[in-house]
C-alpha cells in the first residue's frame, strides 16, 4: 500500500511542526494567553494521524 499525502496528513504534519517548535523554544509561548493548550494537541495528532491511516486502507479495499 502507499500512503498519499492527505489534507488530514497535511495538517497533522503541520500541528507536529508547531509543537516542535513550542518544546523547543519554550521561550515563545511565555506571553500567550493559552500557555498549555499545546500539550492538549498531542493526542489530537496521532488520533489525526490514526485515522488518516484507516481511511487510506479503507478505501484502497474498496476502491
């Protein structure tokens, strides 16, 4: 099977290139109002991940 590149792929790639950079340079989510809502992003990214995943071999079946 090869996994193609989806919208849902695009921008769990995206939310992974963001909390990257908020644990690497802590220093710039200091003056946000939403300090740690990053930490409530990691399980939304593998369940995006996840599911993206099932939808491909899903539809490779049934295609």
């Amino acid at each position: 099977m090869k996994y193609k590149l989806t919208p849902l792929n695009i921008f769990c790639v995206l939310l992974v290139g963001e909390e990257i950079i908020c644990f690497a340079l802590p220093e710039t989510v200091n003056n946000q109002i939403y300090g740690y809502q990053h930490i409530y992003l990691i399980p939304v990214i593998i369940v995006g991940f996840i599911i993206d995943y099932i939808l491909q071999r899903l539809i490779k079946k049934y295609y």
